[in-house]
C-alpha cells in the first residue's frame, strides 16, 4: 500500500492526477474484513512498541474541511490501547505560541518512546493556510519546507517512524459532506461557516498542498495521498499504511534479565505462606 500511495520524493506532484474517488480494485466487504482481521495485530504491534519504550510512531493527517480526520482516527486506531496514544489537534496559535517558531509548538507535542502519537493538522498549516491566506511573507513561507524537512529528519534519527496521509476527497464529495452536516440536526455541531468560505479557495488550497507534497515527501518522511471520497476505503488504506509501518519497525519485548527459578520459587504457595507467617 505504501508504494501504491506514496508521493514521489524530489519531484513534481500535482493531486490533480490523482482520482479522490479511486479504490483500486478494493471491494468494500474486502476493506471490512480487513479492518477485523487486522485489529488484533496492531494491538499486539502497539503493545510490542509500548514494551520496547525505545521508538515511537507520528502520523500526520492532513486534508480539506470533511476530508475525514476524526474519522480516521475513531475507525482505525480506535481499538488501539488508548494509553499508548496521543492525539494532539492544531488550532490557530495562541499569543504565546505567536513568540516561538512556527515549530515550537510541534516539538512540543511530538510523541515519546513507546508511544503512537496522531497529528489532526499539524505543522503543515504553515506551508497551507498560512500561504493560502497570507498570513507570513513569501520568503518566509518558503524557508518553512526546509525547516519542516530538517525537522522530521531530526525526528527520524531518534526513532519516530512518520506516517503522513493526505486525505484526498473531491470538490463534490466536499459538497454533499457539508449539505450532510446542516441537513441533520445531530451533525450541525461539526458544521463551520467558514467550511463555506474555505471552499472559494479551494483551488489555491490544492497548489499549496501540491507544492508542501511535493518539497516535502522525503526519504525519511514521504507522503501518501489516500483518496477519500469513499469512508470505507479511506479507513482500509490507512490502516494498511499502519500496519505496514509497525511491521516494517518490528519492535520487540525486552527480555530483562531476571532469574525465573528463584522467583517462581517464591511464588509457590508453601513459600508465600512462610514469608507471610514471618512478617506477622
């Protein structure tokens, strides 16, 4: 799946060539049962991660209003310990995230050993929005995906596996999400006027997320770009590029050094009722 998905690194890319409604042969009965199926696996990998404590996972996710980020999260790692998640989302920066570099905040939130952390947005706002709307000089904007790669390049050497998807949907798809949303009143929460404005955008917002694809998919730290229009095969690509992943990393359980004889010996009911009888 990885090498099906990946956006090449050091070129030109352009989402325009990618088909937000592509499910490459994928039947959805297929996707459901793999979700099943790979569920205990992942739990086991996770758990394997969270012994080891000496790696960690990032996965960003990144994509247009709808695109499907919550629901990646619910539908793929939710069966995941939730001890060893953190979930972290970007929001505009706070006054006292404004006094730092556009990646202090990120530093901050990156995952520690032993730990799966998801991105919902992430620093890549600083290449989109932020060119999108002008919120940063051009110059400025532009030393950003040099930054960015040398920031997830650092990440990489201390052992954070980064797993960034794009999902993809289609101007379309937006559409109906969004008329979904207003049209049932148990989904109006989700709805944003602004959705409406940032659709207006929408051809700015693919060039900038065609140049942040394409500046930065690196060795270390490429993109995949999962089409979305389908929920159903959007939940099945992640979950492979995850699982692909935590196989690729094989963590393992520590074996501490401990001698096994002797304390099962003390675990033998004669000797814990001895032990027992002398504290008293």
């Amino acid at each position: 799946m990885r090498d099906l998905l990946r956006a090449p690194a050091g070129g030109s890319f352009s989402l325009a060539e990618v088909d937000p409604g592509e499910r490459h042969d994928v039947r959805r009965r297929t996707a459901a049962n793999h979700l099943e199926d790979v569920t205990a696996e992942l739990q086991e990998l996770q758990e394997r991660l969270w012994a080891e404590h000496r790696r960690a996972v990032l996965v960003v996710l990144q994509g247009m209003d709808t695109s499907g980020k919550d629901g990646t999260i619910e539908h793929v790692m939710g069966g995941l310990n939730p001890q060893g998640v953190r979930v972290q989302t970007f929001k505009a920066p706070t006054p006292e995230e404004l006094r730092h570099d556009f990646l202090w905040r990120i530093r901050r939130a990156a995952p520690g050993p032993g730990l799966l952390g998801i991105f919902n947005r992430s620093h890549y706002e600083d290449v989109l929005i932020a060119r999108v709307d002008r919120l940063a000089p051009d110059d400025v904007i532009e030393g950003r995906y040099a930054k960015i790669n040398r920031f997830e390049a650092d990440l990489a050497g201390r052992g954070v596996s980064l797993l960034k998807v794009m999902l993809h949907i289609s101007f379309e798809e937006q559409r109906r999400r969004l008329v979904a949303r207003l049209t049932d009143p148990d989904k109006r929460w989700k709805f944003e006027v602004g959705d409406i404005d940032k659709r207006a955008q929408w051809s700015d917002y693919q060039a900038a997320y065609d140049i942040a694809l394409a500046r930065c998919s690196t060795p270390e730290a490429p993109w995949y770009v999962v089409p979305a229009d389908a929920k159903w095969y959007r939940n099945y690509a992640v979950s492979r590029l995850l699982l692909e992943t935590l196989r690729e990393m094989a963590p393992r359980y520590p074996r501490p050094r401990l001698n096994v004889p002797k304390l099962l010996r003390r675990l033998e009911p004669e000797a814990e009722t001895a032990g027992a009888a002398r504290t008293a």
